[in-house]
C-alpha cells in the first residue's frame, strides 16, 4: 500500500481526551489525523450524561484545558456548560474537519509488514494508521446489575448514563439505586418534582459540601482583565488539592481532618439522627471516591424522600424487594450503579505484535508505562488507562498524557523509525512502584469499603496514587528511558 494512502494518526473518542490529543497533535506541527467518535457530537462523558443535576464536581478553572481557557460563569459547571465548551475548543482550534462523528472503531490491528495498524470501523471501513491514540475513557461502559426479576419490571427503567428524556417523573413514585456521585446530583434535582423519591443505598460515601456558586461580576472581569490572576488562582486550586492527598494516608492527621469535616457536615446538613447514622461510613475517607454534594443531604430531610438502607435482591413488576425482603413500589427505577472502570478498552480489540490481544496481556492485571503505552502493542498509545484516575482533574492528567504521545510521535516521525514501543522491565517497575505507593491508601482493599478501582486480581488498577504534579514530573522524565524507536520507516 503507498504511504500516501496510510493517515498519520487515528484517535478513537471524541470526548476531552480525544480533543486534547487533538490539540497536541495540531500544535505539534502534525495535521494528518482523524478523531473517531461514536457519539454525533464531541465531549464525551458529557455528551452521553444528560441527566438532572449533571454538573461537574471539580472547580471549572481546573476542569479545563490549560490552552483553552474560559470564561466560566460558576465555581463548577454544568453539563450544557461543559457541552458548549467542547463544542468551542474543536471550534477555536478548527478541528471539526477531523472528526468522524457516528462512527465507532471496531478493532485496532498492528500489521508489522508496513509499520501500521490496521482501523477497522462500524461503517465497514478498514484504514491503515501509523499510530493509534485511545481516548474512549474510564467511566463510559454502564454496570446492569444482575437482579433477577429486572426484564419483568412493568414500569419504566434506565441507567443515569442512558437518561430517558420521554419519561416525566412529575407526581411519579422513583427508585434511585445507588448514592455515588452522580445518585447524589440527581436526588436534590427531582425531589420536589416526584410524589415518592426512594434512595437506595447500599454503603455509605463520605460526602463532603462541594461549595458551588456563581462567580460575582467583578471576579469574573478581574479573571478577564487578567489572565496571570486566572492562571494564579487555577495553580491554588491545584495547591489545594494536594493537601487533600495526604488525607489518603491512613496514619496521618490529614486523614483524621477530612473524616471530622465530613462529620461535621452530616451533623449540620440532616435532621433525623437515624438518618445521620445511616449515612456515616465506618471505613476511611478515601476509601471509595469522596463525593461533593451540596444538595444531597438537605434533600433526604424531605418528607417525600426515603433513605432506604439496603441493597437490591430482587425486581418485581412493580416495584423492588430489598435485602431484607419488603418490596417497594415505584413506577420508575433508576440505576445509578456505576460503570465498569477497570474493563478498560473493553468497546473494541487491539491486537499487537505476534496477534497478542490486549486484553489477553494484560490478564486480570490491565497495566501500562504511566498509563499510556504497553510493551508489544507499537504506536499505540492510551489516554487514561491504567492508575491515571485521580490526581485532582482528569482534564489536566489527559494532558500530560497527549504530551507523552505527541512527543513520542515526533520523535518516530523526526528520526524516521518504524515505531515505538515500550521496554519491559520499565513497566515492570512503573507497576511495582504503583502497588507499593497504593499498599498504604486508603482506598486499599482491606479498608473496609466496596470501590471500582481493583481488578479481579485485587490489584488497584484504576488510581493515580499521587498528585498531579508528580504525574506531570514523571511523564516529562521517564518516558525518555521508557520508551524504545525500532527500525525505519
């Protein structure tokens, strides 16, 4: 096949990953690219939710691309917000062209022949690419549970990332199942609209005051005026956030602080003293992801809203059974039960050197150099993969990891190599150093508490164990040693 009839590079999603590989790319002197995105608009995660309450747990200031800086109207924005501000980064640095929207990839095949990986799509195209970015994301695949019954409800059931836009919840009896972070947006935002709210909760989280509100007249033209104050008060919030770290380590006094906080909090914020036990953890705090919730608890003080302190046996067709056995009647059932983060490129196959597939690699241990590139699976690079969650906002972790392959690609391109790949013993070593910086987290599995973040193995294969600044040091010394060019082009 000519060279002139293999792309540059094929980034699969179109969310904020995909967009900041986008950029790099661009900004790097590299147009020949082509954004695969499924959905028929850009942003990802905040295209798909669209539900009640959906906003950003995170300061806007920090949940935003360091290149593209915004004028945000509150402290945390909100879905549309989040939406519109996609949409004007793919405007603002004329990347539109380059996506393909409503289309999905299917499987990514290295062919060692001709240097490149093979793309297949859903509209039965198959193209070849010289590198390959991953940007599908972390929280995107929908966890069903397996609650016998479920088909036979008679009602109208959904996950929260699948909203069902049709459905009018006015003077209807719900049941919400689950309180993570996304239950705890909804809750407050369809209680007053609901006859009967009933909230399912399974465990407890440590919920703490997210503290939103809009930005005053005079802050925002300040941030205008001055750009240097905008980027001083982003690095505080960055600053801020690694305090909260050492919360993780359960020894220290940080931990101690974050638990009394939250404490005082549930004492302030509900009413009924049964209603504060039931809400009260008995593990750490950051144990399972902190939750930043305003609403959340004022909305269970409700006289239309239950907290129902079980988990879900079984669905009948009108309502569900608990575990102790006493059915609750709802006309809609509504599962806010998480997603399957450590399934990671689960949505489609990538196959390696020698016909490896990924997913046999990595087993039930999912591992990668700094989450981004693993041994035997050339040009290929991933945007949050493996132990890159965390480290205060996703949004500036994708951008360390766009660099590292951006970088990479100009360095295959500027020495003319066949390819790069990843040395072994490196991520040998990455891994050994993950597990013993996580033996002592808090979100260990012998805390006491359920999260998303370990894999079959038991191994924690979801979070980033440090802050963002060590990320960032790290993706701009290691992959020099980590990385290996092979061959020519």
């Amino acid at each position: 096949m000519p060279d002139s009839a293999i792309g540059a590079v094929a980034i699969i999603g179109g969310g904020f990953g995909g967009i900041a590989a986008a950029v790099k790319l661009r900004q790097a002197g590299i147009d020949d690219f082509t954004v695969f995105e499924q959905s028929p608009g850009p942003g990802g995660t905040w295209w798909d939710n669209r539900y009640p309450g959906c906003e950003v747990d995170i300061p806007s200031h920090a949940y935003s691309f360091s290149f593209a800086p915004r004028d945000w109207p509150r402290t945390h924005a909100t879905q549309p917000e989040l939406r519109e501000y996609a949409e004007s980064v793919v405007e603002q640095f004329r990347l539109r062209a380059r996506f393909r929207f409503g289309v999905r990839v299917e499987s990514v095949t290295w062919d060692e022949a001709s240097g490149c990986h093979r793309v297949r799509t859903s509209d039965g195209a198959e193209r070849p690419y010289r590198f390959v970015i991953s940007a599908v994301g972390l929280l995107n695949v929908p966890r069903y549970p397996a609650w016998p019954g479920l088909d036979t409800f008679e009602g109208t059931s959904f996950h929260t990332s699948r909203w069902d836009q049709e459905v009018d919840l006015t003077g209807r009896r719900v049941a919400i199942v689950g309180t993570g972070s996304t239950a705890v947006q909804i809750v407050p935002a369809i209680a007053a609209q609901v006859e009967r709210l009933r909230v399912f909760q399974r465990e407890p989280g440590w919920v703490e005051p997210k503290g939103e509100r809009a930005f005053t007249p005079a802050e925002r033209a300040r941030f205008r005026r001055f750009p240097a104050l905008r980027r001083l008060y982003r690095f505080r919030l960055f600053l801020q956030s690694a305090r909260r770290f050492k919360g993780y380590d359960l020894a220290g006094r940080e931990q101690r602080r974050m638990r009394e906080r939250c404490l005082r909090y549930i004492g302030a914020a509900i009413d009924d003293p049964a209603v504060r036990a039931t809400v009260t953890p008995a593990y750490p705090w950051g144990c399972k992801r902190p939750i930043f919730a305003s609403g959340f608890y004022p909305a269970l003080n409700r006289p239309n809203v239950e907290l129902v302190p079980h988990a879900i046996k079984e669905v009948t067709p009108k309502g569900v059974v608990d575990d102790l056995g006493v059915e609750h009647e709802a006309d809609v059932l509504i599962l806010s039960t998480g997603f399957q983060p450590t399934r990671f490129l689960s949505q489609f196959t990538v196959t390696g050197r020698d016909g490896t597939d990924l997913q046999d690699f990595w087993g039930d241990r999912p591992r990668a150099f700094l989450g981004v590139t693993v041994p035997g699976f050339p040009n290929f690079f991933i945007l949050y993969g493996p132990n890159t969650n965390g480290g205060f906002s996703i949004i500036a972790q994708l951008e360390r990891q766009a660099e590292v392959a951006v970088r990479a690609i100009r360095t295959v391109l500027r020495r003319r190599a066949k390819a790069v790949d990843t040395r072994p013993e490196v991520l040998d070593r990455h891994v050994r150093w993950l597990d013993r910086q996580l033996a002592d987290h808090a979100s260990a599995m012998d805390s006491g508490c359920h999260n998303y973040y370990h894999s079959p193995s038991g191994a924690n294969v979801t979070q980033w164990p440090r802050t963002h600044f060590v990320y960032y040091l790290l993706c701009r010394t290691l992959p020099r040693a980590a990385l290996i060019y092979q061959g020519r082009s």
